[in-house]
C-alpha cells in the first residue's frame, strides 16, 4: 500500500531535476624524459594490459615531393627488423599473444605496442627493434607496391574515397600528403627514401612515448630505459610543409564519376586549429549542426527526416599540425544533388544567423560531458590525450578545464563561432558524381571547375564550339569502324578474350565470351578459375522475345520493362542501324582525356537507357561508352575482316566491379546455333 502511495504522488509529465555534476579531475600522470631527449608519459593502470605509443613528428608531411613514402613506411616498419624476417616477425609476436601496428597521417606515424605484462619484455623487446632496426627488405617492399596498387584501384571504384582527396586537394592544394597517390608515386618509392625517411625522423627528440600498463613511475621509467636509452638523436630534426588551410578561387569543384547514381557531397571550409581558443566549443558547435546527438542534429533532421534525402548525413571539425577545417557530408541521388546542397548551405547560414535555442544547446553540453567522462575510465585514452597535448602544442590544463569550458558555453558563444568559421565566401562545394546530369543544376551556386575521377582539370569545350555537329561526328565514326554498309552487312559476330575480374581485393583470370545475331540476339558468358577448375560466374540470354540473366547458376528476377531493355540493347552492330531505329544523337562538346580529345556524343533510342559516346576526335574510333552505371572502355582497335574494325581489348565497369578483356579474336558471319540465345 505504502508503495502504491508514492507512486501515485509522481508526476510523470515534469522532467526530474539532474543531480549536481561530481566534480571531475583529469586522471594522474607521470611524465619523464631520458637522457636522449626521448618525452615519455606514464599512466599507471592495475589491469594485467601493458599498451605502448611511439608518436613520430612527420608522418605523410615531412618535406618532399614523394607521396605516400610515410604510409610505406609504416607499413614497412613491422614486415622486418633487426635478425627477425617478416614471417619471423609475426611469429615470435603471435607466440606471446602480442600486438604491434603502426599507420601514418598527415603529420604523424604511430606506432602501437600491446600485450600482456607477463610478456611485455618480449614484446617490448620486438617493439624496440621495430623501431630502432627496420630493414625494409626489397621482397616486401615489392609485395606493398602491388597490394597499394590493388588497393587503389579498388578504392578508386567509390566515390566517397575519390570525395576525401579532392576535399583535401581542396584545403591543401598539391601538397604531397594531400594528393591522391597514383600507380607511378607507389612504384617509385625505394628502399634507399624508407631508410633516408626513417634515419632523419625516427629520433627520440622528434618523438614521444606513452606507456599503460601495472607499474610504478620508477619501474615505468626503468622499463622505457632499458629499451630505448640507447636510441641516439638525429643531426637535426626533419623538415616538414609548412602552410594551413586556404581555401583557393574553386569554390565549385565538380568530380566527374560518369558511373554514379548518387553524388557524394562535401561543404569544406577552414576550422579551428589545435591550439586556437574556441576549438573547445567549436565542437558543440558541431555537435548541433551535424556531428552529434545520434539523428537529433539539425543536418540529418533537414536531409534525413524531412526530405529522405539520405541515411546519414554528417559534419565534422578536425585538425592536424598544419591547420584546421570543417567538412559537411551527404551521399545523395543525383537527381536531388544541388537541392541537398542548397540544404546544408541554408543550415550553415541558419547557425550563423540565429541562436540557438537554450534546450537545444543544453541537449548537446550534456552529451558532450558525458561522453568525456565516460572515457576518463580508459587509461590509454588518458595516456593518448597526455601525449597530444605535448604533440599538438596544446595548453597543459586542457582537459582539466574541459567540462567547464563545456558547461559554461553560451548559445551566444556558439553564434560567434558559426559566423567565424561557417562564411560562404570563406567555403567550398566539392561533389563527386555524373557530370552530365548534375552539372548544370550546381552553376546555381558558381562556376563548376570540372575534374576526372584522377582529381586533374578537365578542359571542355562547348557543343558550339567543337566545329562539327553530331551526325557528322557520327558518320565519321562509322566510316573509321568500316563504314555504315559493311557493319549492317554483319549478321552474326562471335567474339571471346582472356579476361580479369577486379572486385574489390579479389582478382580472378578468366574468359569473356559474347555472341550476336540479326537483329536481337545477345549471349554474354563470363567464366572464371577458382582452384584449377572453371567456374560461370554470369551468363546473359537475349533473343526477340525473351531475355535472361544468370548469375552463379542463380537466375536474377526481371521486371517486363528490365527485359525489353534488354532485347532491345542486344542490337547487332547498333550504331550503324540507328537511323532505323528512330534514335538520335547530339553533340555534348569536346572533353580531354589524358591529354587525348573526344568528342561527346549523346544517343538515344526507343526503349533503351541513354548512351554517352567519347569518340576520339582525330581517329573518330569510340573510346568510351557510358550507358547508366555502366562504362565500356575501348582499347587497341584492330582490323578483323571485311575492313570492319573491333577492339582488342575492353574494359567493363559497373559499380565496384571492373572486367578487362584482352587478347579479343572475332568471328564474322559464321555459323551460329540459335539455342544460344534461350535460357535454360
């Protein structure tokens, strides 16, 4: 009864009261630096965990003009050292449960070492050598080059990686750590610029160390002694770029990605740097606008909840050695692209106009507070913290000051720093995405400078400037491929070449094989080796009335309108039969491509996807056809019968998916067995 009581006494519609915040204290230290100049910060935790951080002054910004060469050597540091060889290496770490990483940014390589403390000597001991002996053996540096270049192939098929280098490229101009490295950065770095790289920055007076782990300061100190006393100090510390963040006269750069569906969208600006005073409360702004508070912030309740836009619009503040920026993301369709734009900008503009209302603001100090005290629990993050601090040029204090400076921030505060950092003049729209339809809505808010998907200038040239208009450009190009009458004299065409599977990290060798037949009829197989044995991974059935497509033995579900596309697509020799086919073509402009021009021409047709053609404007042979989310790329025309010209090899992208084809043989008007073209 007596509970029944009390709660009827409870009002459930009035907010509790919050307790008074416990007074906070920054987690203790111990910092101490050895004789050769090497600064180490102590953090005692009583857990059995022992973790280890080297941070080294440099990372991808040390002076120079060879991009990626401090991401090689990260990598490079742990693939070799002292007696040990790789495989040796990881061995001798995998045997006492050990962890030793290392990676690079813009101003920095770090290097993590963790483990047990029953086996820390051994680690330690491997750590050390890491760091002191690395031997950057050629065999591995050759397996790093190839994997890079993989990898940046793989990468360069999404656009949101294609989106942070032209943001960077944007905020840093042609410095080497913000460029997008390409196959020939990755090939030229050597052995010989790792070595030079290491011996000029890895120094215990251009480094500092944290160390977590069940000691007291006099052993901690004892440990790191015994370890890296010995480490001498280079002549001089290395040079690094100097120069912030200067946002330049692009302030619309578009990314050409012919292949997008969606835009990847970035609003970059400058920010508050590491050292600058509101960079504290620059985060609550953040926090408001786009970066905080789960969906609750004012840039996914625009783009997301009221427009559906986009999943997970976000922003962010960051900073390294050399400045500090801001960056707005969204990922959205092409066709609502400058509308999404115009969104955020109206949100910027919103958060330096008006204050922000008292709950609003209330709702982000304490998610702020509570996030940070949440991680004053965490030993390494303390440690980390420490350690930033000395490295970035922060006040000692920082931290300790760090809930009020949060709790005494005032909507006031938060329109002072909106209207420091969020001016339009002082930002730029970086967009990655299909030119040819988004372009024009984005001259709404200036001039587009136009980029490849490389992050080079594309000089284009309008359609009333090219000097010849589309049906001669067409006519040109029938006439190089062996004029309009030979083409439509072809009623049945066979081709089959070697081809490779590039999807993501995997690369499969394989065959591409494709056969034709007056009027529509189209079969496509790609086989692949898995294992000595041979494997279908796609087979595509067109004839004039049905068509198909099989995908690992798996027919894939079409809609009626998919399947007419598909028979209608399936034309033999198309581009010749296209007056026939009620199509018509207009002429784009001239764009260059690797130093190459071409000529853009639009064609469309009854029942098929529009279809861009880049033909070469002195040779007037297709180079590039874009139909959709799919591209074809023509290489190495060759003559194959009748003078009809074919290429010797193709490549096929769609979506992260790209198939090269090379070594091509062709078969003209032969004999072909019409069950081909039916689905099994």
């Amino acid at each position: 009864m007596a509970e029944t009581l009390v709660a009827q006494q409870i009002d459930r519609s009035q907010r509790p009261e919050a307790d008074l915040a416990p007074e906070i204290s920054f987690p203790p230290y111990t910092t101490f630096i050895l004789d050769n100049g090497l600064k180490v910060f102590f953090v005692e935790d009583p857990r059995p965990l022992v973790t280890m951080r080297l941070l080294v002054r440099g990372g991808n910004a040390v002076a120079g003009e060879q991009t990626g060469l401090g991401d090689a050597v990260a990598d490079l540091l742990t693939k070799g050292s002292g007696e040990n060889s790789a495989q040796k290496f990881a061995e001798k770490i995998d045997f006492v449960g050990g962890s030793i990483l290392a990676s690079a940014s813009e101003d920095a390589i770090s290097l993590r070492a963790s483990g047990l403390k029953k086996y820390i000597e051994a680690i330690a001991g491997l750590f050390a050598q890491v760091i002191l002996e690395p031997r950057f053996p050629e065999t591995e540096l050759t397996k790093y080059k190839a994997l890079q270049i993989d990898g940046l192939e793989a990468s360069k098929k999404q656009a949101d990686f294609i989106a942070d280098y032209a943001v960077s490229k944007v905020l840093y101009g042609n410095a080497p750590f913000a460029r997008m490295p390409t196959k020939e950065d990755i090939n030229s770095i050597s052995r010989d610029a790792l070595l030079d790289y290491h011996k000029a920055s890895f120094s215990p007076k251009n480094s500092t160390l944290a160390l977590v782990g069940n000691f007291s300061p006099e052993e901690a100190k004892e440990f790191v002694e015994k370890y890296f006393a010995d480490w001498k100090s280079a002549s001089k510390a290395p040079q690094l770029l100097s120069g912030g963040v200067k946002i330049g006269n692009q302030k619309i750069v578009l990314v050409d990605r012919p292949t997008s569906v969606q835009s990847a969208v970035r609003i970059v600006g400058p920010g508050p740097g590491y050292t600058d005073h509101d960079r504290t409360r620059a985060f609550l702004v953040n926090s408001i606008f786009g970066g905080g508070t789960g969906l609750g912030n004012r840039l996914a309740m625009n783009l997301r909840e009221t427009h559906g836009w986009t999943y997970s619009p976000y922003s962010y503040f960051t900073a390294n050695l050399f400045g500090g920026s801001f960056v707005a993301a969204a990922d959205v369709r092409n066709s609502v692209t400058d509308s999404a734009i115009g969104e955020i900008i109206r949100e910027l503009e919103r958060m330096a106009g008006e204050r922000v209302l008292a709950e609003e603001l209330n709702l982000n100090v304490q998610s702020s507070v509570g996030n940070y005290l949440m991680s004053l629990a965490n030993p390494e993050r303390t440690a980390a913290r420490v350690q930033n601090i000395d490295f970035y040029g922060l006040p000692s204090d920082y931290y300790d000051k760090l809930v009020d400076v949060y709790t005494t921030t005032t909507a006031d505060d938060i329109l002072g720093i909106a209207r420091k950092y969020f001016q339009k003049e002082d930002m730029a729209v970086v967009v990655v995405g299909k030119a040819s339809e988004i372009r024009e809505d984005l001259e709404r808010f200036g001039e587009v400078t136009l980029w490849n998907e490389d992050l080079e200038p594309i000089r284009t040239v309008s359609a009333t400037q090219v000097g010849i208009d589309a049906n001669d450009a067409w006519e040109k190009m029938l006439d190089a491929m062996g004029g309009k009458a030979q083409l439509q004299s072809v009623t049945a065409l066979s081709m089959e070449g070697a081809a490779v599977l590039n999807a993501g990290p995997q690369k499969l060798q394989g065959t591409y094989k494709m056969v034709q037949a007056y009027r529509n009829k189209e079969f496509v197989e790609l086989t692949a080796q898995f294992s000595g044995q041979s494997m279908t991974l796609f087979q595509k059935f067109t004839n004039e009335t049905t068509a198909a497509q099989i995908q690992q033995g798996q027919k894939i579900p079409m809609s009626d309108e998919d399947v007419q596309k598909q028979i209608a697509a399936a034309h033999i020799m198309v581009e010749a039969w296209l007056n026939e086919l009620k199509g018509g073509v207009e002429l784009q402009g001239l764009k260059e491509i690797d130093g190459a021009e071409y000529l853009v021409v639009e064609v469309n047709r009854e029942g098929v996807d529009e279809h861009v053609y880049y033909i070469h404007s002195q040779t007037f042979l297709p180079y590039r056809i874009e139909a959709g989310e799919t591209v074809v790329i023509y290489s190495d025309w060759k003559e194959i019968d009748g003078g009809i010209m074919q290429p010797d090899g193709l490549t096929i992208q769609f979506g992260q998916v790209e198939i090269g084809v090379s070594n091509i043989s062709y078969t003209v008007n032969g004999t072909v067995d019409e069950k081909i073209f039916q689905a099994p």
